[in-house]
C-alpha cells in the first residue's frame, strides 16, 4: 500500500527533490509550503514521477496552519507513515546586523516550525503506535559558522528539542521513530533569495552536494529511522569531528576563512529583500526548483552518504574524517605558529 507521506518545505531545494524520490515509490505525497508556483510545480514532478500530490499552503511558523494541513493530508490521503520538516529561512549577516523581527521570523520558521510540524504528526502518529519523523538538520547544527548566527542558532535548537522528545518516546515504548539527517552545503535556491547584507553573493561553504544527494539519505533515514541520526558528506563528518578534537582551533579558522567562503566575489545588493517574509515566488510568479545557481560546482553523489548505509563501515569512514578534519586544523595551526598571526 502506497504510504502518506507529508514534507514542509516542499516547494524548492531539498524538500522538493526529496518529493519526487518519494513520488517515484508511488507515494502519496502531502507538500506544504508558502509558495503557490513551487507548490504547483512540485505537484507536477510528484505525480510525473508516479505518487500522488496534494498542495497545501502553509506557513509552518504558523502552528494552526499546520495542524489544519496535516488534517487535510489525512482526510486526502489516509494515516500519515512518514512527516519530513526540511522548511526554513535565514538571514546572512553579521549578528549585530541582524534586526530583532529578522532574528524572531527565522527562529520561528527554522525552528518552531520543526516543533510544530513535529507536533502535528505525534498527534496522529501516537495513537496508532506507528510513524516515522524525519528532521532535515545541518552541520551547521553541530558547527556554528560566522554570518549565520539565526540559522546555526536554529538547527542547534532542533537538535536539542529532537532528542528531548526521542527520550520521552523511549519511555513510552513507542513504535513511533524521530531521526535527524544532518547535511552538507548543498545546491538549492536559497543562496539566490535569502535576505542578505553581506557585500558579495553568498555560496554554500565548499565542497557543494546536489539536492539529490540529501534526499536520497532522507528517504533511506525514513526506511531506517532506528538510528539516531545520519550525516551526510565527508565534509559534515570532518566537520564535527574538528569541533570535537579542536573547538578552539577551529573557531580561530572559521574567523579566518567563514566570511569568504560565504561568497562567491560577484556584487550582491545588500537591500534584498530575500523570502523571510513572503516566498520568493509570490514576487515572480516563478518556481524555482530543487537546484540553485550552483551546478557547475556540485556532485551529484556522495561515496561517504553510500557508506554511510552500511553501519559495519560507517566507523571507518568517521575516524578517516576525523584524522582529515584534525590534520587540516594542524596544518593550519602550525602555518599560523611560524607566521605569528593569532
């Protein structure tokens, strides 16, 4: 039997490739974002694919828009199996230039938005003993990076709220499963709508991954949810495991490198206005899809995600990143020793 599957965020990046991989399985599949020319767009590669879609607007900041459209999804579609929350936005800029309403809005998209889609599907999920939710996080939930201090802000209060609620879930013995899939700079629209006071273009910090890359281990972590969670690309794992062995030294080299690698060197008007408020294609009346601007520089595959399905090798890919992370920082950290910079 085809199953119900809801995913926030629907309309462009990573939620919309995840839609149409879980449309090629036939899935009926419940899209909710705010954007009506993503949504439209995303029923159409859903139902190209094979699944079934149903459009709902929705603002996830919103926790009665939410719950209205998982009632929806349910009388559309039947029990909800699978809730994907991959919805957010954010604000690139230094901290002290962030406004209070800005900081407030991607708080209450990026994070409450979670809590409340999460919300949502425990109420339905609960009762029957049965379900699965899936949290898009991001190694800037493990890692903060300059610039982005309400998104890093954000995803690392996801963490905490995600494992609180699998804790409680544990001493219910419940059958319903909560993972969190952590990922990579990835190739979506974002770069090209987000609100932004940064001189330059901003850029997912390199190595890039396709959106499909990430939904491919989304629709895997649904499949398999018993873990915890999963870090997809080599880069997320040498990440984390740098933050682990040398904070200090790599808060040193994200003040160095951070502000850079956030931009591609081509002027950006800093006034834009982005989607933090209304989505990108409310203005246009264009969908923008999965991918962004960055094709020419992003894989469509990533060897660590493949491994990283099979947990016999999953540890020997983790202690190869971290011996990488480690050696970049002490590379870096002598370089820096024989030069004199602090």
């Amino acid at each position: 039997m085809p199953q119900t599957v809801v995913i926030t965020g629907a309309s462009a990046g990573v939620g919309r490739a995840t839609a149409r991989l879980f449309g090629a399985r036939g899935a009926r599949i419940a899209l909710l974002a705010r954007g009506r020319a993503g949504l439209a767009a995303a029923v159409t590669d859903v139902e190209e694919a094979g699944g079934s879609a149903l459009a709902l607007p929705c603002d996830v900041a919103d926790h009665r828009q939410v719950e209205a459209a998982a009632q929806l999804a349910e009388e559309a579609f039947g029990p909800i199996d699978i809730w994907v929350n991959a919805a957010f936005t954010s604000v690139f800029a230094p901290f002290t230039d962030i406004t209070p309403q800005e900081y407030e809005r991607v708080t209450q998209v990026t994070y409450l938005g979670f809590v409340n889609g999460t919300r949502a599907a425990l109420q339905r999920m609960l009762p029957r003993d049965r379900g699965t939710i899936v949290q898009i996080g991001s190694a800037l939930g493990e890692r903060a990076i300059p610039l982005q201090s309400a998104y890093c802000g954000a995803k690392h209060a996801v963490n905490g709220f995600t494992s609180a609620v699998r804790t409680e879930l544990l001493h219910q013995h419940s059958r319903v499963s909560l993972t969190v899939v952590h990922l990579p700079a990835v190739n979506t629209p974002q770069f090209s709508w987000v609100r932004s006071r940064l001189p330059e273009h901003p850029q997912p910090v390199p190595p890039i991954h396709q959106p499909e890359v990430a939904a491919r281990a989304i629709v895997y972590a649904a499949d398999h949810p018993g873990r915890k969670q999963y870090y997809v690309g080599a880069s997320t794992l040498a990440t984390l495991w740098a933050n682990r062995l040398a904070p200090a030294l790599l808060d040193r080299y994200l003040a160095r490198t951070g502000f850079d690698a956030q931009q591609t060197g081509a002027a950006h008007e800093p006034a834009a206005d982005g989607n933090l408020w209304e989505p990108a294609d409310e203005e246009d009346g264009r969908d923008h899809g999965a991918h962004g601007a960055f094709d020419d520089r992003a894989a469509g595959h990533s060897p660590q995600a493949a491994l990283a399905r099979h947990p016999a090798r999953t540890t020997a890919v983790i202690l190869a990143a971290a011996a990488g992370g480690a050696a970049v920082l002490g590379r870096w950290g002598r370089l820096r020793l024989r030069t004199g910079r602090r």
